[in-house]
C-alpha cells in the first residue's frame, strides 16, 4: 500500500505504476526481487532471469534492460537527465532491495520520491523517468540487463531488429508495453497464438502457432513495422522451441 501522503506519487502516469519504487520499503524483510510488468510473456523458463542476480558486483543494485527507441529525445525535450540515448525500460527489474534500502540520504524509495517532486510536471513515462534520472546520478549502481529478458516493440519497429541478443538466442521476455499485444499487430499475433495455446499440450503447438500466425501477417502485410525482419519468427520462437520434444 501506499502511504496515505503518496498519493500524488501513486497517481503519477497510471495508477500505481510507482509502485516498483516503493518495494525496498514495503518489503523490508525480503532480501531480493523481481518484478516484472504485467503486459509480458515469458518464452524462457522465469526462474533462469533470477540467475542474473549472480552477476552483479558487490554494489550493483539493480538490473534494467536498454529500451529501444529514442527515449533521450523525450527526456532532454523536459530538461530532465537521462543514462543515454535510449535509456533504460522499467517493465522488467531486478532488485537488490537490501542494498537499495541501504542507499545514503533515506534509501532508495526516499530518494526517488524526492526525484518526482523535483521533476513533477515533466515525468512522461512516470516511475521509468524517475529510475533513469536516479542511475543517471547513481550508474555504478546498475547492472545493464540483456535486451532478450525485454524485448518491446522498439525492438523491432523501425524494420529493423536492435536487440542482437534476441537475434542470437531469442527472446526470453515478449514485453506488450504501450499497447502492443493491442497496436502492433506482430505482437498482437504472438499474444493470440498464446491466448489459442492450452496448457499441457506439447510446446512444438505453440511454436506452430506462432510460425503460422506470423507468416500470414507477413503474406499479407510483409512491409509493416516488426514483421519485416528477416529472424523475427526466430526471435520469437527460438527459446520455446529449446523445450519441444
């Protein structure tokens, strides 16, 4: 929950998607986390991205992917400091909480809420802008995530993939943000062949699915955005097909 003096901070881009924020200090037991958007399919195993927490170094706190699209562009727009151009996305995070409870001035929750009354008023992208201007002050405390355990349509929506570990292995994480299981219609096929998917049945009938269902979109529309890459039936595929039989 939050306090009833956050409401602000609650409401800021959508409801509660501040909250992430919020966990060092509402999970002060627990020693590390995970969280993960709601608008994301794995393909890969969940258990294997808890992994990655072995690869941080003795101050690492966090791990966040690249995100895909201009995002610097929107930031400086606001005069708001940003970690480079693309900055990083929020729907898939890592967190050491112990070690960001333990960040100098309050603790990592004190902090960011102190960044969003600074920058109120010029927060697009709410709790991500909030996270981008904290490790842009604070970089030795992120550990850079692969672009696979996120890969959101600005992966791929200029025709061109940016991810190349997607393009090697696969994506580990089919991330919907901004609509695209709705708007991007790649995605909207990949989330269809699951909602079609029934559980138990042989993974080689998902992968069929999703083959099938992106070489109709391709047939019928092969120069529209994400499907005009070459592997992307690869890239959305290849970590599921490691489990058929």
């Amino acid at each position: 929950r939050y306090p009833p003096e956050s409401d602000a901070f609650r409401k800021i881009f959508k409801s509660c998607a501040t909250f992430p924020l919020m966990l060092p200090a509402q999970l002060q037991h627990v020693d590390s986390a995970v969280y993960i958007d709601t608008d994301t399919i794995f393909l890969h195993p969940p258990e294997d991205i808890w992994k990655e927490f072995d690869n941080f170094n003795h101050e690492e706190s966090a791990g966040l992917s690249r995100d895909g699209f201009n995002y610097l562009a929107f930031l400086n727009e606001a005069s708001v400091p940003s970690p480079g151009v693309t900055g990083f996305n929020s729907g898939v995070m890592l967190m050491n909480l112990t070690r960001l409870r333990s960040f100098p001035g309050g603790g990592f929750t004190y902090v960011t809420k102190h960044l969003f009354r600074k920058y109120n008023g010029k927060l697009r992208f709410g709790d991500q802008d909030i996270l981008n201007i904290f490790f842009f002050q604070n970089p030795r405390l992120l550990y850079e995530l692969g672009c696979e355990w996120n890969y959101a349509r600005h992966m791929c929506y200029s025709g061109r993939n940016s991810c190349l570990e997607a393009a090697k292995h696969g994506a580990s994480i089919v991330h919907g943000s901004g609509g695209a299981f709705r708007r991007n219609q790649t995605y909207t096929e990949v989330f269809g062949a699951w909602e079609e998917y029934e559980l138990g049945t042989p993974i080689q009938t998902l992968v069929t699915k999703i083959q099938e269902r992106l070489a109709r979109h391709k047939a019928l529309a092969p120069k529209r955005l994400c499907i005009k890459i070459d592997d992307i039936e690869y890239i959305f595929t290849k970590q599921l097909s490691l489990y058929t039989d």
